[in-house]
C-alpha cells in the first residue's frame, strides 16, 4: 500500500484522489484551523504565491483520516 492508494474529501466537496497527484512533489500539511499551528499559513501562502508560477500547485483536504 501506499500514499496514492489514499483519498480525502476535498474541502471544496468531492474527493481527492492522490493517486491524482502522482509524479508530483506532495507537501502535507496537517494542522486544524483552530490550532496553534494557523501562523504557519501565512509563510506556506509565501511559498505559494513566489512559486506558483513556477508550477507549485495546492489542493486541499479536510481533516480527518483518510479513507
């Protein structure tokens, strides 16, 4: 078994399939909204926005175990 035998539900509905994501680098992020780790948000969008361009793409999962 692994990782992209793993799916989420999506935080926009629908599931996401990591086997979706296959071939790319996976940075997985897990934290709670209300947690004490929310500031680190702020430089994971930094990251986002200097590399988009560069191909660095987000997706994102509810929390929870996979399924």
């Amino acid at each position: 078994m692994s990782i992209y035998d793993y799916s989420v539900p999506s935080v926009g509905g629908g599931e996401l399939k990591l086997a979706d994501l296959k071939g790319k680098v996976i940075l997985i992020v897990n934290t709670a909204t209300g947690c004490g780790f929310t500031p680190h948000y702020e430089p994971l969008q930094a990251m986002y926005e200097a590399d988009h361009e560069k191909g660095l793409d987000r997706k994102s999962g509810s929390a929870g175990m996979p399924r």
